[in-house]
C-alpha cells in the first residue's frame, strides 16, 4: 500500500510556550520524520476555542482549560506524514502528565502543578475528522 499523507493540528499550548519548550516539541516531531507543513504563534481567543474544545463543553474542567488555554502564546503546528495523527498522539503520551510514559512529550516534560485543569503541554488531534476541523478554525 502506498504512503497516504494525513495531517494533524498540533498546538504547543501557553505553559509549553511559557516554558521555552516549542523548540523541543518541534524538535521530537521532526525527528519522529514527519513534516511541519505550515505554523503561527497566537494568543489563542475564547471565541475560536469554544469551537475547537466544542466536545468538552459542560464538563467540570471546561472552563479552566479555556482561562488555561488562552493566557499567553501558543504555537499552532498544521504536522504531515504517514498515520501522523496515531503517531503524535503516542509522542505527546497520556493526557494526565503524572502517569504519562517516560520517553513521550509529556512524561518527559510535563508534571502536575495542582492547578484545576492538565497544564500538559501539547495538543494532538484524536482523529481526521478532528484534524481536519481543528485546522480550518485555526488556519
Ligand atoms: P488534547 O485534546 O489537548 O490533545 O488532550 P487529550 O485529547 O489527551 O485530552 P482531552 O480529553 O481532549 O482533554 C482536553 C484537555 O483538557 C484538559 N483536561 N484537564 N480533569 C482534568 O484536569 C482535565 N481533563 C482534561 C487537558 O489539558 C487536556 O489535554
Ligand atoms: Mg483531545
């Protein structure tokens, strides 16, 4: 069967940016061998997150990962290759940093800091139908 290209969104989120850590998330995708096709630093708004975290929408931690996620620059990563989306997923590894896999993004560089939502690091998304969605609100 032949190479099928997928893409993926990324997001290096606020506490990632806030810690110097975009250069080494970039880092790992790169050298995974996928490619960056395109990417911007934002301040993420409300109003574009209340879309792209639409599914999360009345769950106890909506509130704070959108007060999370739009309190400083985040870098927006449209990623290519081959099962890229299956492939960044097991790179950022488990949601919750403490029980995330030493040798994934955020067991590596991530921990819990207490606060009321995953400052984890790094969004991927969960499948094409996400990908493609979350990128046409971002790009
Ligand atoms: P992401 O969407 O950021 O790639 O992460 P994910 O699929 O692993 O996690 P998801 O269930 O989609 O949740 C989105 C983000 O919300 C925050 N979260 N905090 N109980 C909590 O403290 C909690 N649950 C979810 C995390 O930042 C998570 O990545
Ligand atoms: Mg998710």
């Amino acid at each position: 069967m032949s190479e099928q290209i997928e893409r993926t969104l990324v997001i290096v989120k606020p506490d990632g940016f806030r810690r110097g850590l975009t250069g080494e998330v970039l880092r790992r995708i790169e050298s995974k061998g996928y490619v960056l096709a395109d990417l911007h630093i934002t301040t993420p708004d409300r109003e574009r997150l209340a879309r792209h975290y639409e599914e999360h929408q009345g769950k106890p931690f909506y509130e704070p990962l959108v007060d999370f996620m739009s309190s400083g620059p985040a870098t927006f990563v449209v990623v290519e290759g081959h099962r890229c989306i299956e492939g960044f997923r097991a790179l950022a590894g488990a949601t919750d940093p403490t029980k995330a896999l030493p040798g994934t993004i955020r067991g590596d560089l991530g921990r819990d800091w207490g606060e009321k939502v995953q400052a984890n690091i790094v969004h991927g998304s969960d499948s094409p139908e996400s990908a493609a969605r979350e990128i046409s609100i971002w790009f």
